[in-house]
C-alpha cells in the first residue's frame, strides 16, 4: 500500500511505545488504495516495518495477539524443561 503514491501518504494518527532498547511506532495512514497501519520496530542497528489494511487491524488484534501469547506461554513452557 505505500509508496503507490510517491510517499504522499497522509498520517491519520501516529503513537510510539518504548520497551527497553526498543521503540515501537504504531502509524495511520492513508493513500488512494485506501488506510493502512504500519507498525514499526526500530532498535539502535535496525528498523522492520509490517503494513496492515484496515479491514485486517481488528485480525491483528484478536487472532494475531492470541497467537502471540500462545507462542510465549509454549516457549516458556520449554524453557521451564531445559
């Protein structure tokens, strides 16, 4: 979705959250194919960026965070053993 308009993107809503080393950036935007959310994890060497539709944040927010948890609760659980 970005950059299909030369990087003319309006910003709808912008937040940061820091967490340790990290910054994490929670941008809304829009362009003419529509608004998207872009998420951003920014350390001090590099930068990894995801892009959501719209229709797709209320996805992320259910099922994507449910399946974080369950990744963290399995792996702690495999911690737990060694």
């Amino acid at each position: 979705m970005e950059g299909s308009s030369g990087g003319n993107d309006m910003e709808l809503l912008s937040k940061t959250l820091q967490v340790e080393h990290k910054l994490f950036y929670f941008d809304l935007k829009e362009n003419p194919r529509g608004q998207y959310l872009k998420i951003s994890e920014k350390t001090s060497a590099t930068r990894s960026t995801i892009i959501v539709p719209v229709e797709g944040i209320s996805w992320v927010q259910v099922e994507g965070l449910a399946l974080v948890v369950e990744v963290v609760v399995l792996v702690q659980g495999r911690l737990a053993q060694i």
